[in-house]
C-alpha cells in the first residue's frame, strides 16, 4: 500500500513539474545537445537492476584516442547547476512510477559495484533505493563511498517514516545551499553497534 501511494505521488509531481522538466530539458538539448536524458543501468530492490534516468549533464567529450575524458572535463556550467541543485534527478520520478525507486533510500549504485561490496552491496539492497537518501543529505560527493555506505547501512537499519520527512526536509535545504559534512558523516567511527555490516 505504502508504495501504491509513493507512485501515485509520483505521477502528480510529474504532472506540476512537467513544465519545468520540459524547460530543463530544452536547456540540456541547445548547451549539450542530444541525448537530453542519461540512461544507466544501476541496481535496485534486492540487487535486481534497472534502468535509471536523470537530466544529463556532460558532454560527450573525447580524447584523440577516443576514451572518454574525465567528468571534470565534460560537466558543462549549467550542469553542475542541476547537479548542485538536485534538479537533474527530476527524471527519476519515472522510476519511482515505475516501481525502481522510493522517494527515500540508498541510492542506486552500479551492479558492479554492489558485487564488490560483497555481505555489505547485499545488506543495502535490502530497500527499495531512494531519489535522495540519508548519504547525500550528510555530505554525499564530499564523502568516501566507504563512509557512504556506512550511513547507508545505518539507515536500512532505523528506516521510518519520521527519518524519511527529515531525510526530504533535509534534501530542500541541499538544494538551495549545497552540500556539507554534517557532524554524522564527520562521526569517527566505521562501524558501530548500530550499523550492521
């Protein structure tokens, strides 16, 4: 039922923000060109894989060996805006429709990467992921995935609705004013009592 009323609540925001959308879209297509959408296969529920989608970001800038140059590189201006403002993520409110993701939860990684965090890639998939998650409202990009997994984990561990609206509440604000070290992800310890492995 629960996840009835997320995807419901998923089409309506696509709705009101459908103008936006399209407007961001427009934006991606005349700096960037096309594809306007980035595709990329990422784990899900149970390390089941999907496809997900999010406003793109960077050209497809290559060196004269044809290797792809790095992200730093190939993110343009307006880029980093819809990646500092979380606006490229809008997209992803198709996967929550879709039944991919939550509203909150680990992020999506890729399936590779999951293999290699072994128990731990298991442990957190556990939860259907999040377009924002308890990681990426404690520092996200500034952390090591080490340590992101680490929060990751916690919050598989004490998910509730209450850590949900603050998780929400929390994402408005690194929106508007970035990302920062909260003292949680400054926390000195890897592994607590609390944080299964």
């Amino acid at each position: 039922m629960g996840n009835l009323i997320t995807r419901i609540c998923a089409v309506v925001l696509l709705v009101l923000l459908s103008p936006v959308i399209v407007a961001l879209s427009l934006i991606v297509l005349v700096t960037m060109g096309s594809p306007v959408i980035f595709r990329q296969e990422r784990s899900g529920l149970g390390g089941e894989p999907f496809i997900m989608l999010k406003l793109r970001s960077m050209r497809d800038s290559r060196a004269s060996d044809g290797s792809l140059l790095p992200d730093d590189e190939r993110v343009t201006a307006f880029g980093r805006f819809l990646r500092r403002s979380r606006l490229d993520e809008l997209p992803g409110l198709v996967n929550i429709v879709a039944g991919d993701l939550a509203f909150v939860g680990p992020r999506p990684l890729l399936p590779e990467t999951i293999e290699d965090l072994g128990a731990r890639g298991v442990a957190r998939g556990k939860v259907r992921p999040g377009l924002t998650g308890w990681s990426q409202v404690n520092g996200n990009t500034r952390l090591s995935l080490d340590r992101k997994i680490d929060l990751d984990l916690w919050y598989v561990a004490n998910e509730s609705w209450r850590l949900n609206a603050q998780i929400l509440l929390r994402t408005l604000f690194v929106m508007v004013f970035g990302e920062r070290e909260t003292q949680v992800s400054q926390a000195p310890e890897r592994a607590s009592d609390e944080t299964p492995r």
